[in-house]
C-alpha cells in the first residue's frame, strides 16, 4: 500500500511540475516567456521578470521571435525562451487574480531604449486577448 501512495503522490507532482514547468516543446498558445534555466538546460521554475512601476512584472511575449529577439538583447545566457501552452496560462492568470504575480504583454516599442514596452493587462483582458487570437481557454 506505502509504495501505491508514493507512487500516486509521484506521478501528481510530475504531473504539476509539467504543467508549471514547460520543457523546450511545449508551443506557446499564444504567449511564450522567457525561463531560468540550468546548465543542463531544464527550466528552474523561475520566471524572468522585469521592473515596472515599481512592480515586478513578468513578461509574457505573443511570438516566439519577439521572446527570441528580447532574449538576445538581454545578454542572459542562463535563460531560455518556453511556450506557454493554455494549461500553463490558465495557471498564470489564477496567479495574477490571487495577487501573487503580475503579468504583462512584451510589445515592440519604438520610443523606448531598448525597444520594448510592458503593457500591464488584468488577468480578464488576457483572457480576451486569447480569445481574439482565436485561442480558448475552456477546453484545457
């Protein structure tokens, strides 16, 4: 019974870190981050994040090539571009509801020095945001 329950307990944990967690693959739907990673290149759990407003904003990008491109501006070799996939967002935004984090939405700006700006969404324009994008969130 004692190894049944391990197991069990196993496979839940292996199941959240998955979702928490998103491997090189998993495609951003729509958004993707940027991630600390280890040497070995498995994510960390940590989130890059900038300073906005006086808050700790972590960005999220709508393309692949935008996360890309900030990530080579950044200088940063311990971090690695990752999908976003609905499941992981959902995640996210119940975080932003709870108070706990604060997302934003990286765009190109060209008034800004480093040529990107951080619009600052409420967990419900997000959630329009990925409907518009022809994206849903019900289905995860």
């Amino acid at each position: 019974m004692e190894k049944h329950v391990f197991e069990i307990t196993r496979r839940c944990l292996q199941r959240s870190l998955s979702v928490m967690l998103p491997g090189p693959d998993v495609v951003g739907e729509p958004f993707w981050a940027l991630m600390s990673i280890e040497p070995d290149g498995e994510t960390n759990g940590n989130y890059y994040a900038v300073w906005q407003e006086g808050k700790r904003i972590v960005p999220l990008y709508p393309g692949r090539k935008l996360a890309q491109d900030y990530l080579a501006k950044t200088g940063e070799h311990d971090l690695a571009v990752r999908g976003i996939s609905k499941e992981h967002l959902r995640v996210l935004l119940e975080f932003q509801k709870r108070g706990w984090i604060q997302l934003g939405v990286c765009v190109p700006v060209a008034a800004s020095p480093t040529g990107y700006g951080v619009y600052l969404p409420t967990a419900e324009d997000i959630e329009r945001m990925v409907k518009e994008l022809g994206y849903s969130l019900d289905d995860v």
